[in-house]
C-alpha cells in the first residue's frame, strides 16, 4: 500500500483514471449517487490517495475554500475495502499532509450522516445540523488546527 499526495498537474493518467475510476465505483454503483462528479474542483485540489498495486482504494481530496483561504475543505472521501483500516490510515495520512502543504486554520467536510463518528475520531466536529445532499443526510464538520 502507497501513500500519494499530488496536485492534479503532477498526476499520471492512469492515476487520475484509476482515481476517477474509484469515485464512481463508491458514489454512482454503491451508493446510487447520480451527480456530476467531475465539477472543476479536481484542478485546484491536492488528491491524497492510497494506492494497492495500480488500483486506487482510497481517497479524499482538499482544497481551500474560495471564500475563505484560511479553510480548507475535504470531500469525496472513500475506501474500496471496508472494515480493514484503510479509511483510517487513508484520514491520518492526508490530515498530516494538508496540515504540511496546505496551511490552514481549520478542515471542513460534509460527512454522510452515518460517517460522523469516524471523523469524530480524528478531532472533527459537527457544526451544522443534518441536510440532504444528493438525496443522503450529511452533516458539516471541522476540524480546527
């Protein structure tokens, strides 16, 4: 298992492919989320990813918040494999990243309802009460640094 963290220039293409690939097994086929994934974002985030020979099975990506450079906020979180620790090892490994090369004062994420308690674990927050995005009950979280 690697660890990468990169800008979308320094990407390869078949990393972004299997990226790409890996948000729509997660979002459209298991959780029936029928949106528009690719929504510009890519191009100003750093994906932060792991890697089990050239498949990607996990990921998130940050980037800072546009009306707030001080925020930097975290989505499209996933792991291909539950219950085996990769979403854990996946949020310290990026966490320590952003806080090194994306200074900030505090992370912010829209975590699916039922997620909460696992970004709980790592010093986030509810700080809005629960809403519908795409049909699923998310709550806003932070961490602040």
């Amino acid at each position: 298992m690697v660890f990468y963290a990169r800008c979308f220039e320094e990407l390869s293409l078949s990393q972004l492919y299997e990226i790409l690939k890996s948000r729509m097994e997660v979002f459209m086929l298991e959780q029936r989320i029928f949106c528009l994934d690719m929504d510009n974002m890519d191009y100003r985030s750093r994906h932060c990813f792991l890697e089990d020979g050239n498949r990607v099975v996990g990921y998130l990506r940050a980037f800072y918040q546009a009306d707030d450079p001080s925020v930097v906020h975290m989505g499209r979180v996933l792991t291909l494999h539950h219950g085996k620790g990769l979403g854990a090892e996946l949020m310290e490994r990026s966490l320590a990243d952003i806080r090194e090369n994306l200074p900030c004062k505090t992370i912010r994420l829209d975590s699916q309802k039922h997620a909460v308690g696992f970004y709980e674990k790592f010093g986030f927050s509810a700080v809005s009460g629960e809403f519908l995005e795409e049909g699923i009950p998310h709550v806003t979280m932070e961490l602040v640094l």
